[in-house]
C-alpha cells in the first residue's frame, strides 16, 4: 500500500510520517498492495476552533473508496482516531466482500 502524508498549515516531520506509518501498517497488511492511501495533516487557524488539529484519509481501494476525518487539540492524537476509523471501515468492507463470496459460492449452479 502506497500512503502519501501531506500537510496543510502543518509542517510533516519525520517523526509525524513514522508514527502515519506505524498506525497504518496494520491497515496495510489487510488491504491490497496496490492500494493507495492519501493523509492530510491540517491545522486550522481560526482561534475559535478548538479541536484544531485535523487528520484526514482517503483509501483507494479496488471498486470502493473509504473517507475518515478526526480532529482533536493534538495531531498525534488525530492520527490515532483516524486510524481506528479505518481499521473499522477496512474491516467492514472486507468483512461484506467475504460475505458475498460465500453466498456466491453456496448457492447451486444449474446449467
């Protein structure tokens, strides 16, 4: 799975691209290696917000694209959120393709 990090009014350090990386290698092993995962750090800037540290993912899998979006007052703590919804959202859609698999499979073929 190919992830691109990419910062909007935030700056991507090392460690902020390693701990993407360890959070969504779990991710990874579930999905296709041709999968491509785009995160985007943004801060926003307007006083008002608190919880001003946003973490979004798109997923491109094959047929299906999956969205995730958390914010909290840390983007550490962003990225923990936001890669709990995925693992989620991954399992769910795995969990209907291995469905439909089966029912396809156990139902009898008349020719």
């Amino acid at each position: 799975m190919r992830i691109s990090v990419k910062g909007r009014n935030v700056p991507v350090s090392d460690e902020l691209r390693e701990r993407v990386d360890r959070k969504f290698a779990k991710i990874a092993r579930q999905v296709s290696s041709l999968a491509d995962m785009e995160v985007e750090l943004i801060e926003e800037r307007n006083p008002s917000i608190r919880k001003s540290q946003v973490a979004e993912v798109t997923l491109h899998l094959k047929g299906v694209t999956l969205r995730a979006r958390e914010a909290s007052e840390d983007m550490a703590h962003s990225v923990n959120l936001v890669a709990e919804d995925v693992a989620r959202q991954v399992k769910r859609h795995r969990d209907k393709r291995r469905k439909r698999r089966e029912a396809h499979h156990a139902s009898p073929r008349t020719a």
